[in-house]
C-alpha cells in the first residue's frame, strides 16, 4: 500500500494539480522561487521509477480516472465511481460533509469506504482525499477553528502560522485524509473584495514567509510521517488582486471601462509577486 500510495502522490501531484511547476519566462525578481521550484521537480522526478511502473501497466480508461477529482457530495452513496471509473482522487469542498452527523466517526467512515472501493479496482491504487482545511478542520464538528489567513497575517508571527498548521495536519490525519488545499497565498489588493480575509495580507514578501511556514506546518520535513499531510498552495494566480467595478455585476449593466470583466494579478502588475508567494512556499502541490 505504501509504495504504491506514493507513486499515486507523485503522479497526481504532477497530473492532477497541474500547475505545481509552470514553464514560462519569469523577471530577474523571481529568480530564487523559480530555483525553489526547479530544486522540487527534481525531488518529484525523483518517483518517477514508481510512477512509470504504475503507467505502464493502466489502460488509457484507468489513466483518465486517475487524473479525475470527484466532489464527494456528489458521488454516490455507496461511492460506486470510485471502481466503476478508476477515480485517482476525492475532495470535499467547503460545504462537502459526509452523513449523517459530520461527526469524526462520519468521515473516517467515509474515507475508509472510498478506499475500500478503490481496492476493488484491478491496480487496487488508494484514493488520494483532499480536504478544505485552510484554518483548522473546520467541516468536522468538534474540530479546532483558528483565525483566518487575514487574522494570522496580522500578528506576523511566522512560528505561530506553522504551529497552527501542524495542529491542522494532526486533526486531518485523525480523520484519515492526507491532503489538504492549503496555505491559500492570495494577494488580496482592495479589502471591498469578498474573500480578502483568506490572505495573509497585501504584501507578496508577507505572504511568502507565512505561505512557507503554513507549509512547514503541514508537511513537516518528510511527508512519510504520519502525523503530516499533503500541502497545496492555492490562489497565487487570477485570484486577490482583483480591480473594483470589474465583476459580474458591472459586466451585465454595461458600464463604461466595467463592461468587460479583468482580472489582473500581481503575476503581471508587479515585480513576480505571486509567483513568488506561490514558488517559495515548498508545498507538494499548487492550483490556481
């Protein structure tokens, strides 16, 4: 199981994430967090043995499950997909709970059902479960609650953001799973927008240095512990740095410079401020 779960992580990392190393020019700025990217894709092609072992042995239907991710409220009850499809992946989303209560019971119950379906499958590869956990394992009732990104951005305590992620990984693992999508290094611009208390603030150097220790947090320095999880940074690119009047809300009414909707990041604005926040954070894996 353990050998072939981390040629499962090395190549749903890869595949599935899509965007944990991005091949484009970068500024001279973003020279260090492109070797920090370089030096992890060395690590990951590491397992590529593994995973060409695994390759070489799937059908083109078993490659596409592989790369598929399902939302678990979405499935079925008795999580038949999982077999039926050769699902690589499951995650619950932010208001994804399993039934009937949320409770602990719940969803070790359920991560130990969508594995039992995946050792029904003829490779038997383990699903590979990603969770919303970006302050605490807050869907679990009974789970610890820590402050926002915005809260933990503010005290500029980077041992404390490691801290609370290391607790974090210990109540995901208590519940079975070994992902989770976080940190989010977002680099909320204007404070109108929604979702700006997800970031740990404005400034891309900030965001880097707690980005990096939410990551040590999860991670530790091996992710064969038991007690650490799969970190995903997620966020840096079209996401924060937003420009007012530009939404739906403009677009629809036809408003003047509004009517077209633009999202501009810092990956074009300023000096490779999220890829920089995004590259130097060292999680396993990235989405946009």
């Amino acid at each position: 199981m353990k050998s072939w779960f981390a040629a499962v992580l090395a190549l749903v990392t890869l595949v599935l994430a899509g965007t944990v190393i991005v091949r484009q020019e970068v500024p001279a700025e973003a020279a260090a967090p492109q070797a920090t990217a370089t030096a992890g894709q060395a690590h990951l092609k590491s397992f590529d043995p593994q995973v060409d072992k695994v390759l070489a042995q799937m059908t083109l239907d078993e490659k596409v499950g592989q790369m598929t991710q399902a939302e678990q409220s979405e499935m079925s009850k008795d999580f038949s997909e999982v077999d039926a499809l050769f699902l690589g992946s499951v995650f619950s989303g932010g208001n994804s709970d399993p039934t009937p209560e949320n409770t602990l019971k719940d969803w070790t119950d359920m991560y130990d059902r969508l594995q039992a379906r995946s050792q029904k499958t003829r490779l038997k590869i383990p699903i590979l479960f990603g969770v919303d956990a970006v302050h605490g394992h807050s869907n679990v009732v009974g789970a610890t609650i820590f402050p926002h990104n915005v809260g933990l951005g503010a005290a500029r305590d980077a041992k404390l953001v490691e801290e609370v992620n290391r607790l974090t990984a210990l109540e995901v693992r208590a519940s079975g799973i070994q992902w989770a999508f976080s940190p989010c290094v977002t680099t909320p611009q204007d404070i109108r927008w929604g979702r700006s208390y997800e970031g740990f603030g404005e400034d891309p150097a900030l965001i880097a240095e707690m980005g990096a220790a939410a990551t040590r947090g999860l991670q530790g320095k091996d992710l064969s512990d038991p007690l650490r999880i799969l970190g995903c940074a997620k966020h840096f690119i079209g996401d924060g740095a937003t420009t007012y009047g530009t939404g739906w809300l403009a677009k629809s009414a036809g408003s003047g410079s509004g009517a077209s909707l633009r999202i501009s990041t810092s990956v074009t604005t300023g000096p490779a401020a999220s890829w920089g926040a995004g590259a130097t954070c060292g999680a396993g894996a990235a989405a946009s």
